[in-house]
C-alpha cells in the first residue's frame, strides 16, 4: 500500500514546455512500519504512537540533459495535522542532501526518513516530502527544481490490543 497521494517535480526544462529535455517524476512516498510484516517493513498508513516509522521518498529525473546535470537534491519530510488534534507538526526529519551524478536516464533517487518516538503522536496527519535542488549542497542556496510528494492520510493511534493474525473473533 503506498501512501502517495499525488507528487510533482519541476525542473529547469519544465518552463519551456519541451518534454525529453529534463523531466521529474515523483515515484513513491511510502509510510514503512519497520516492526510489523514478514519480514519487518509493512508499507501502511495505521501506525503505533509508540513505534517508530520510516518515510520512503522516491524520485527520477530523465530526458536528453540527465547526462549534464548535476549538484545535490535538498530533501526534508513533514508533518501536518489534519484533525486538528495532533502535535506532530512541521519538520520531522531532515534536510538531507544527497549528489546527483549526470548520466543516461532515468537517473533514480531515494532517502529513507526516520521518525522516532517521541515524535509519533496520536492524530491524523497528511505527510510532505520536498525535493529541492542546490547547486552548492547548501540548503539556503537553491535552483528552480523543485518537487513534492504528499501522503494519503496516516492515521497514528494508541492501540489498546493487537488481535495476533488468525485469532479474530466471529
């Protein structure tokens, strides 16, 4: 179940309307539960207020000018609530940086975001992910690329009792 509710990324080209120059796509926002599955690390969008979870943010750039391209995507995840009940609000991790080296497309990009206790709070909150582009890896100095990716809802709640698979009641 991926939680990505719609995502764009913008680049240098996408101004002049010219498709296979340098195109963006967000491929996937994924909220990973690292302590429920076989094996660990269920994609879902109902997790524990005690257990930390992962954020997957995927991305790629294509066309004729990935071969040129080059610098430090900026990316950073956060939080909103969306009840009005929840404190797990603005920046949840990041800024990570992370090189981009030119060659043949699509070039493809992920960061694993990590949020721990005591961030996961009871609520319903919609999760953002930006994607930022530095020519510099300095997150203060930054190009025209842009992009985001925005969650599903994700629903954070205290569980009173886990039912083990199989043992559902009639």
């Amino acid at each position: 179940m991926t939680a990505l509710r719609s995502g764009q990324l913008q680049t240098t080209a996408t101004d002049f309307g010219v498709a296979n120059i340098l195109d963006g796509t967000v491929t996937g926002l994924d909220v990973i539960d690292p302590t429920e599955g076989t094996p660990p690390g269920e994609k879902t969008t109902l997790l524990e207020t005690d257990d930390e979870f992962d954020v997957l943010l995927s991305w790629e750039l294509d066309g004729t000018g990935t071969t040129t391209v080059g610098g430090y995507w900026v990316v950073s995840l956060y939080g909103d609530d969306m009840d009005g009940q929840g404190t797990m609000v603005g920046l949840l991790d990041g800024p990570y940086t992370i090189q981009i080296i030119g060659g043949p497309g699509p070039l493809k990009f992920q960061q694993l975001f990590r949020v721990l206790p005591p961030k996961p709070q009871p609520g319903l909150y919609q999760l953002v992910a930006t994607i930022n582009h530095s020519p510099t890896q300095t997150p203060i100095q930054l190009t025209e690329m842009y992009g985001f990716a925005e969650s599903t809802p994700v629903n954070i709640t205290s569980v009173v009792m886990e039912t083990p698979v199989g043992a559902e009641t009639p």
